[in-house]
C-alpha cells in the first residue's frame, strides 16, 4: 500500500506543478501516514490547511478508486499536521490532569474538527483505560466529552 499512496502523491504533486524533495510513507495500526518535504511548504499547506486536506482528499479518492476500499491516510507536508496534533494532545492531557486534580467526573475539551477528534479518541483508549470519550454538541461547537467508565 505504501508503494501505491508513494505513486499517487508524486503523480498529483507533480500535475500540480509543485517541489517537493521527499515523501515518506510510514503506517501504524492500519493509518497511513505521509509527509512530504519542500520547500513550498506554505503554498501546498495553504490558507488554515486547506490546500493540504484537498491534496489528502484526492489521494485517498485515488487509492479508493484503484483499490475500493477505504483506508485511513494522513497527508503532511513538512510536519505541520503532525504539530497541530501533538498541541491537540497536550491540551488534552492538561484538560484530564484537570479533571482528575479537581475530581470531576467528566470534562469537555475545546471544539475541534473531526479528524482532530478522531486523534483524541484514539489517543485516549492508548493512554488512559480507566477513561472514555464521545463527541457533543453540533456543527462547529463539535468537541470531545471525556469521562470515566
């Protein structure tokens, strides 16, 4: 699968006319990650991100067309991706550290979009067992509600 996500990224990074000196692919528990490295990192990030999750949404348009199945990829260029969702985590931790030194028996984490969501999540099962999340609220006030089990 790294092979062909390799393939499809180079071909659209390269109709869309952009430099790139690398792309890496790694997967851990079935999530694909690739990065990218240019030196154009702000024109294929783009305005808040949108360039690169149009670029990630092609990819995985391509793999399913060519594959039919769906598969869980992330696309990054030079890291950023990767930033944003290490700040997500840290404030997810400070909120439980909250939570648990006040003895509350839930918190409501700040809104976030899905895929950030989605990392909390995950993260969460990981890191704290004896805790669980859902996500509340609607549209853009969308956020994550952890509690204990």
């Amino acid at each position: 699968m790294e092979s062909i996500i390799q393939k499809a990224l180079k071909l659209l990074l390269d109709k869309f006319g952009a430099t790139y000196d690398c792309v890496t692919i790694s997967e851990e528990n079935e999530h694909y990650r690739a990065n990218i490295e240019t030196t154009e990192s702000a024109r294929l990030i783009g305005k808040n991100g949108d360039t690169l999750n149009a670029i990630q949404t092609l990819v995985k348009n391509i793999l399913y067309a060519q594959n039919h199945e769906s598969i869980f990829l992330t696309v990054d260029i030079d890291g950023y991706k990767k930033q944003k969702e290490d700040k997500v985590l840290i404030k997810a931790e400070k909120f439980i550290e909250i939570m648990k030194a006040e003895n509350l028996a839930e918190i409501k984490l700040t809104p976030m979009t899905p895929y950030y969501r989605r990392i909390v999540h995950t993260w969460l099962v990981q890191k704290y067992p004896e805790l669980t999340s859902n996500s509340v609220g609607e549209g853009g006030q969308r956020s994550v509600r952890i509690f204990y089990k």
